[in-house]
C-alpha cells in the first residue's frame, strides 16, 4: 500500500500538470516569487505596515510619548527617561541608547524601560546594534519573556535565545558595530477558568533568517527583578493579563531603532510566518 504522504504528492504533481498553460506558469513564478517575498519581510530597514503602529522612529518626542520605566522590585532611575537619543553610527537618523547610568554594572530591572501600551498576541519588529565586546541589552515579551541581546554568548542564555528555552543561534547575528533585526510573531499564554491551558509561544527571525519556530515558552526567567510575574511561583505562576514591550539596561552600549509592532489574535497555537 502507498503510503499516504506519497499519496498526497502524486495527486498534488498530477492536479499541477492538469492545469492550463498560463496557470501553470503562474504556479510556478508564485513558487519562484515566494522566498523573495518573505524575505522582504523580515529583517534590517523593514518597514511597518500600515495596520501597524511605530513605537520608536528615533525621536525623544515619540520615546517619551510611548516608553516609561518599568517600576519593579529593583528600579531607581526616574522620570524623565535617561535613556538617551544619540546619532546613529552606521546610517543616517537618530537613535535610543540603552546605557541608562543607573544600570551601571549590569544592574537589570532598574532602569528598564516599558511600553506604556500592553498586549496579547503580536507581531514585533525591533533592530539594535551592540557597540562594546559583552554588551548586554535584552527584548521582553509582554514585559515577561526575554529574547536575549548578549554579544559574545553562543550559549542558552545567549544572543537571540528565547532565554533558557532555545540555542543561540548565533550564526544570524552581525556582530559589533552593526545593526540586528529581530522579527518576532507573539502568541499569549491562554487560560481556561485562570488555569493556565496553553503556555505562550513564540517564532522569531533574526536578520531575516528563521531561528525559532513555534516555541512554547515554559516560565518567566530572572526572577521578581526580570519582569511581570518572575517572582510568582519562580517564575512559573504567569496571569492571564497583557504586558509591554521591555527594553533591559544593563548599563552597556547597546542601541535601538525602528520599533513597530502589529497586534494580532491568534486563534490556533501556531505563530510561525
């Protein structure tokens, strides 16, 4: 008996080559067309969508309009936001420095800033570039789960994980002095009668090359001072309420520029794209 995956491509190759000429050739130039289109999509200088909204362009108007400090267990900056806007060292533009002086010396959780908007399912698009050997920056979920920014960490704890869950894949990454993209579709954890019944999930390309596909996101990592929820049950006690988008100071020289994001709704546990 055929099995049925091999039945499957027969009737697919014999329903293609039925087609009419030009549908045919239509077939074929989608196929052709589609990694292009893709890759268009993802990576440096992708620009947002209209459905999106921009939540960094560069300028302090819209940084302080849009961005606060998250006030955790551990933070003693203050309002206004230190975080400064500095010339960008490879293009044209302005961008955000996350070198905030009351994160000196790896400090996290003191001088971290927030999304003042919260949200559930996402797609995030965020560049950042790290101007110094181990310099240490991180991307939070829902202000909850991290994607590591750590030049010189291959480990999982290291660039571009979804931290402690995944490798690194730190083949993608530019190295210093240049600019990164991470692209990132975000589905929520979901809760039946506020019991947790599906753990969040993530897939995210880095510089426009997919390194992690539907991954299921098992706790907050870090502790109370990481984000939401990293001091319930250790971690593993996540609520069923939206969060921002967290940016980590560590006191290091690591910068970021065009930030957007597109809200979404994922019905089924699935985000790859």
């Amino acid at each position: 008996m055929v099995p049925l995956n091999i039945q499957l491509r027969m009737i697919k190759k014999a329903y293609i080559y039925a087609l009419p000429p030009i549908a045919l050739l239509l077939v074929v130039l989608f196929q052709i067309a589609m990694p292009s289109i893709l890759k268009k999509s993802t990576g440096i200088g992708t620009k947002a969508p209209k459905s999106a909204e921009v939540l960094f362009n560069g300028s302090r108007e819209m940084l302080d309009e849009k961005w606060t400090y998250w006030e955790g267990p551990r933070f003693s900056s203050e309002l206004p936001l230190k975080w400064k806007i500095v010339d960008d060292p490879v293009n044209n533009g302005t961008v955000v420095s996350s070198n905030d002086p009351y994160a000196l010396g790896g400090n996290y959780g003191t001088a971290d800033i927030v999304t003042i908007k919260k949200y559930r399912d996402f797609r995030l698009h965020i560049e950042f570039l790290v101007g110094q050997k181990a310099g240490n920056s991180g991307v939070y979920l829902q202000n909850r789960y991290e994607i590591q920014v750590l030049d010189g960490d291959s480990t999982n704890h290291g660039m571009g994980t979804v931290i402690n869950e995944t490798e690194s894949p730190y083949y993608a990454y530019n190295g210093l002095g240049n600019w990164n993209a991470y692209d990132i579709a975000f589905r929520a954890a979901r809760f039946n009668d506020g019991t947790l019944s599906e753990k969040p999930m993530v897939t995210m390309y880095f510089n426009g090359k997919k390194v992690h596909q539907n991954i299921k996101i098992t706790q907050v990592w870090g502790g109370p001072n990481s984000g939401l929820d990293g001091g319930n049950n250790e971690g593993k006690g996540i609520t069923d309420k939206p969060g921002g988008i967290k940016l980590q100071a560590e006191g290091h020289d690591v910068l970021y520029r065009n930030i957007w994001i597109q809200e979404l709704d994922f019905k089924q546990a699935d985000t790859d794209f």
